[in-house]
C-alpha cells in the first residue's frame, strides 16, 4: 500500500472498520468503505469502477465479496466505462 493507492473495505458496524480506516488514512491512502447492503453485481460495479489496489474484508462477508469478484472475472458484468 502506497500513498494514492485505492483501498476498499467491507465491513459492518465493527472494530475492523476503524482500525483498517486509520491505518489507510494515516498510509496516505484513499479509503474507499463498500456498502455492506449491495448485492453481488452493485459490489462489482464499485470495485471495477473504483480498482482498488487491496480490499479488506471482514469475515461476515466473505461470500458476498468471492460472488461480486466472481461477477466481475466471469463476465456477468458488462462495464462500458
């Protein structure tokens, strides 16, 4: 991680959330929190929009981050950007 770099979260309401936004922020990164709410292809647009060069994510959701990764690598998502 690299001042300027993107770093994407996805977290809840959790001590993760502040620690990892400190220690981004305090890097000289850009903090970029994801939405827990969104669906699988939503999350997709995000980070293929946004490419962050790392993403955090706490452990409660692991399975919506592997389907939004899954979403962008098997062409489900369509991006015209």
């Amino acid at each position: 991680m690299q001042p300027g770099d993107r770093v994407a979260i996805l977290a809840g309401t959790s001590l993760a959330f502040p620690v990892v936004a400190l220690g981004v922020l305090k890097s000289g990164a850009t903090l970029l929190p994801l939405n827990f709410r969104y669906q699988a292809e939503e999350l997709a647009w995000v980070l293929a929009d946004a490419r962050p060069s790392l993403l955090f994510v706490e452990s409660s959701y692991q399975e919506l981050a592997r389907a939004a990764l899954a979403a962008m690598a098997d062409g489900r998502l369509d991006l015209h950007l």
